[in-house]
C-alpha cells in the first residue's frame, strides 16, 4: 500500500476501497467535518488543498467549451433522487476544501438535514497539472465518493480512478458510464464531442419520460397524422384516390415529423428551466413558442442547461466560469 497521510472516511460513507484511521495520537478519534462545513470562503475562487491555499482560476477555450459541454451531458442524465452540481464546495478532510467541476448527490438529504456527499465527481483538466487532480481524486475517494472522472481537453480523453491502482484508468471513447445515479449510460464520446452532445442529451430526457416531451411527441404524431388524411384526400380528389393517398401519408409524415421535431425543442427547453427553477417571463415563452427554427431551438436547448435567467437562453448568452 502506498504509504501517504490518513484520512478520514464520511460518517456512514460507503467503505469499499481503502479505510484509513486518524492517528491514535491525541487520544480519541475524530470525525472528518461535514461535507458543508466550509474552509474555503463560498463565493470565491479560493480552495484548500491539504492545507494549501489554491486558486480556481477561470478558463479560456477549449477548457471553459469542454466545461459547458459536461455540465449540459450531464444535467440530462441524472437520474431521479438525484441532483447534480456545479462548482459545488466539499469539505473532504480537515486541511481540504475544494469544489469538483461537477457533481451528482442524492437529493434526500443526511439524518441531520444536510446534504449528502456527492456519488459521482468531475474534474477538467488542460494547462492544469496532472498532479493536482489527482491529489483531489485521491482525497474524494477516500472520503467516500464512489466515482471520480477526469476530461483531458487536449489529449481528448476520459479518465477514471481506480481504486485497485491508486491512479487513473483510461476510458475508451467508445465506452459507456453506466451507474445507478444515471437515468441511461453516458456515452464517453457524447462528453468529447459536441456534436454528438444533443443525441445523447434528447434520448436522456426521453428515457426520463419527461411529461412536456411526451405530450409534444404525441400531439405531434397527431397533428401529422391529421394533416396527413387532409391533404390526402384533397390530392385524391385532384389526381386520383390512390396518388393522393400516398402523396398525402408522405407529407403529412414529414411535416409532422418537423413539427414534432419543433414542439418537442420547444417544451425541452421550458423543461430545462423550471426543473432548474428559473422564471420564464412571458415574452420569452412566446419566443420559444414563436421560433420555428429547429437549430436554434437546439442552441437554445444547450443554453438553458446552464444560463442564470431565462432572457439569456433566447439571447444567445452562456454562462462563464
């Protein structure tokens, strides 16, 4: 075993892996502090780090891209009874105090009404020492997260932390994320490329049965089936019964499949928000409502992930880092 300083476990925490004991010096043990009992000042971009103090600085592209492109994977497929996180602080030890870039834990909070030590941990990393991620990993592990995943944004690759070699194990691209806090496996290229991001994000949310899509999807197939028979039938009656039917069925197909397309981005994106609580004033619900632009709904869809208010989202703006 490698030899390092001990820490101590989360009290109930999961003890698969390593179990390390406080030092018997001192008399009795101590327990490790609460996940929200805070060493770094919340609101800043300070954090600690074996006593250390670091700084959390902010991110130029492709880091500050490959941060949006985690968050709005990942929001998507977190699965029900949990919630994930942002830059959320963790108290890991008595000399630690630092936020993972993104997090998932459960809602039900602890025996005390506080919440719970995250399950899955993210860490981005690019100019930024391999070193660093790995002391934090190191800490997280051991004070009791299962998972801990690392994006390398210029090898474009994904790590995992094993807890049978102390270090990272490398994803293949081709790989999936399979876990109880996930409502469907994450592919590990959805996290690396953005243009298969949406992809994974819709069958996410299909897969969660969100209400608001389910309506969309069925309203939709409706209104392209009753089109359908319309034009149809008005074609029949010009060209013949039989070309009409089958130049209808086609078309009234392929408008309500856009349709649909339109009305499932459209409540996705409403979806987004007040699963995040953020007000949707009126002139941007009519702006969603109004925009019959697939693409931008889609940009939209992306922005409502992670934009502060509603107006940002139909604005264009993201949120930075």
């Amino acid at each position: 075993m490698r030899k390092r300083d001990h820490a101590l476990l989360a009290p109930g925490a999961d003890a698969s892996g390593r179990t390390l004991h406080a030092p018997p010096q001192g008399g009795a043990r101590q327990r490790a502090p609460h996940v929200d009992d805070r060493l770094a000042p919340p609101e800043t971009r300070v954090e600690y780090l074996d006593g250390a103090e670091i700084f959390a600085a902010p991110a130029d592209p492709p880091h500050a891209t490959q941060h949006f492109d985690l968050t709005y994977v990942l929001g998507a497929h977190v699965a029900k009874g949990y919630r994930g996180a942002v830059d959320m602080l963790t108290r890991v030890d008595e000399g630690s105090d630092y936020a993972p870039d993104a997090s998932v834990f459960p809602v039900k909070p602890d025996r005390g009404g506080r919440r719970r030590l995250e399950e899955l941990a993210f860490e981005v990393c690019d100019k930024q020492a391999l070193s660093v991620p790995t002391s934090k990993a190191r800490r997280l592990i051991d004070r009791g997260v299962r998972r801990v995943f690392c994006i390398l944004v210029k090898q474009r690759r994904v790590l995992e932390w094993s807890r049978a070699t102390d270090g990272w194990q490398p994803l293949p691209k081709d790989a999936v994320i399979e876990d109880p806090c996930l409502v469907r496996p994450l592919p590990i290229h959805a996290l690396l490329d953005a243009a298969s991001s949406d992809d994974a994000v819709a069958r996410a949310l299909l897969d969660k049965r969100v209400p608001a899509l389910e309506a969309a999807l069925a309203a939709g197939e409706a209104r392209g089936a009753a089109r359908g028979e319309a034009r149809g039938a008005a074609l029949g009656e010009a060209r013949g019964e039989a070309r009409g039917e089958a130049r209808g069925a086609a078309l009234g197909e392929a408008r309500g499949a856009a349709l649909g397309e339109l009305r499932m981005a459209q409540e996705a994106i409403t979806t987004v928000l007040r699963s995040r609580r953020i007000e949707i004033p009126a002139e941007v619900a009519r702006a969603i409502a109004d925009c019959d632009d697939v693409n931008k709904l889609r940009r939209w869809l992306k922005s409502a992930a992670t934009a502060m208010t509603a107006a940002d989202v139909v604005a264009g703006s993201r949120r930075k880092r």
